[in-house]
C-alpha cells in the first residue's frame, strides 16, 4: 500500500538542498530574538503577564538569547515609559530586569507623573473658566453650557507646551536609566 506523505513531508523534500548561510543563519535568529522581546513586552503591557512571569519566560530562553532578550526588552520598557503611565506598571519591570530597586529614580518619576497631573489639571480649570467667558460673551451662558476643553486651540497649545516640559523631564529619567 502507498504511502501518504503530510504536506510538511513534502515540502522537506522539495527543500533539503536548500542551506542557508551563517550570515542568514544569524540574522533568523537575531529577527527571533527580537520578536520574542517584543511579544514579552506587549504581554507585559496588556497585564497578560506579571513581571514575575517575564523573568520567567527570559529563563526558559537558551543561555545565549536570554541576555540579548534581556537587553532589548529592557530598551523597549525604558522607551515606553511614558506621562500617562499612572500604574507605574512598566517601571516595575524594569526594576525586575534590572535586579535591583531603583527607590530614588522611582521617586523622581513617580514626582514628574504626579506634578504633570496635576498641573495638567489646573490647566483644564483654567481652560474651561476661559472658554466660559468667551461663551458669556457671546450671550451663551447658563448652568447647561459646559464647554469642552479639549477641542479648544488654547488647550491643544497648553497641553503641547506641558508636554514639552515634563517630556523633557522624563527623557531624563529615561537616559537614566538606559546608562545604569
């Protein structure tokens, strides 16, 4: 009786003669590395996994990829870190990957995150009071008006000059802890 071959047997071998390179070689391998730095960020990130669980995962990798895993994910977690980062989510894994708490660092972002809350706030009151005003006079006014501020050019022009400071602030931070 005849054999039935899968269609993975067949393409093997259609394909046997085919070798590759070490260069291609590497650079499959550098592609699959990255690819799984990436994935474990985005898990992290989305909360599908802990930051426990990302060390975890490092450790199942062969010894050579760990470290370079280890490295781009860090990177990535450094760059993503961001001003509407209220959790201080990633924060935490990069403390993980870096073995070792960062108190001060920490405070220093946790600071930066707070003061651009609220000065983020004070500038939506602020806002919203001036967009009042000019509604009152152009005869709209009452206690169903209420405006919405973050339509306005003077809050898109607010928002982009606060950006800039604490972005400035937190790129910092960010090149802090890319040197440790």
């Amino acid at each position: 009786m005849a054999e039935i071959k899968s269609t993975l047997e067949l393409a093997m071998e259609r394909t046997k003669h085919f070798t590759f390179s070490e260069k291609e070689k590497e650079e499959m391998k550098q592609k699959e590395v990255l690819q799984k730095a990436t994935s474990l960020f985005y898990r992290y990130r989305e909360g599908h996994l802990s930051s426990k669980e990302v060390l975890k995962e490092i450790e199942k990798l062969e010894e050579d990829a760990r470290s370079t895993v280890k490295r781009l994910l860090l990177s990535q977690c450094i760059d993503a870190l961001s001003l509407d980062d209220e959790e201080g989510r990633i924060f935490e894994v990069v403390e993980s990957l870096k073995e070792r708490s960062l108190p001060e660092i920490r405070q220093r972002f946790s600071q930066v995150l707070s003061q651009y809350k609220t000065d983020k706030e004070k500038m939506r009151e602020k806002t919203r009071i001036q967009r009042m005003e000019a509604f009152k006079k152009e005869g709209i006014y009452g206690s169903a008006v209420e405006p919405k501020v973050e339509g306005s050019e003077l809050w898109k022009e607010e928002t982009g000059r606060l950006n800039q400071v604490y972005g400035t602030r937190l790129e910092e931070i960010k090149q802090q802890l890319h040197s440790l």
